[in-house]
C-alpha cells in the first residue's frame, strides 16, 4: 500500500534470479503481487492499461533500470 510503480518494480526485480526481467515478465510479477493498488482504467489513445504504460516508461526512462547486457529484451537494476 503507498508503493509507487517504481518501488513495485523494484520489488519484484529484487525477488527475481540476476535481478532481471522482461518487461512482460515484469508486469505479471507487479500485476500478481499488487493487483488491487494498480491503475486499471485504459488509456484513451490505447487500449493499454495506464498502470502498464507507466511500468514501461519508467523501465525505459528511470535511471534506476536499464536494459541487460546479456538480454537486451531484459531489464535489471542498477545498483
């Protein structure tokens, strides 16, 4: 409760193996373990959820995260 989606993703990312996660992996892991704090109204332009357009622009714009050496369809944390 209170967590924003970057401390959810935060979360989830620490619990995972290495770290990482695909982006579709990383919604499932926010989507499972915070279902009732998510937005789930659907963009107007989209028909994405707003909580998932917000876990994918910060995945690709926070300096927290960036994309796997190994795995670019991967995402880890920066340390």
């Amino acid at each position: 409760a209170g967590m924003t989606y970057c401390q959810m993703i935060e979360a989830v990312l620490s619990a995972e193996p290495g770290r990482t996660g695909t982006f579709v992996q990383i919604c499932k892991l926010v989507e499972s373990g915070y279902r009732e704090h998510l937005n789930w109204k659907l963009e107007s332009d989209r028909k994405t959820h707003v909580w998932k357009s917000s876990v994918r622009k910060i995945l690709f714009s926070n300096r927290k995260f960036r994309r796997s050496d190994a795995d670019k369809n991967c995402f880890t944390m920066i340390s």
